[in-house]
C-alpha cells in the first residue's frame, strides 16, 4: 500500500474513532443524568481508551504527512535538478 493509501486508511479511522467517541459522550451525558454511575464509570473508561487509540492514530497521520511531503520535496529537487532550461 502507498503511503498515500496508508494516510487515507489512517484517516478514515480518525473519522470513525471521532464517531464513536462522539456516541459514547451521548450516551456518559445520559446515564449522568439519570443517575447510573456504575454504567457512566464504564462509558468513561471506553471514551478515554478511545481517545488514547485516536491519538495514536492521528501521530501516525502526522508521520505518514511528513513522510509524503519529504517524497515531494525529493520529487521537486529532483525535478529542479535535472531541468536545464535551453538559452
């Protein structure tokens, strides 16, 4: 897989995790408040695992990010490089 496939499979997965945790915070906010702290405790504890993967997820976008611009940088060298524009 391309780096640039890497990067958009990465983000994809940033996009569902942000879902998900956005469900989750429904879902804290509702047994907050109705009172049901042991189902609230154990919907904190998946937010705040999911949060962690997120993280994880957007250094690995931010890396693949880098990696890309560092090709395109080469690619532009290169190309800089090798043009020789004729008088």
């Amino acid at each position: 897989m391309s780096v640039n496939g890497k990067l958009r499979k990465a983000w994809q997965q940033v996009k569902f995790l942000n879902d998900r945790i956005f469900d989750l915070k429904t879902r804290y906010d509702r047994a907050c408040n109705g009172s049901n702290t042991k189902f609230s405790a154990a919907l904190r504890l998946q937010m705040s695992g999911l949060k962690d993967v997120l993280n994880m997820y957007y250094e690995y976008a931010n890396r693949k990010c880098d990696e890309m611009e560092n090709i395109a940088d080469k690619l532009r060298h290169l190309y800089n490089a090798s043009y020789q524009p004729t008088s």
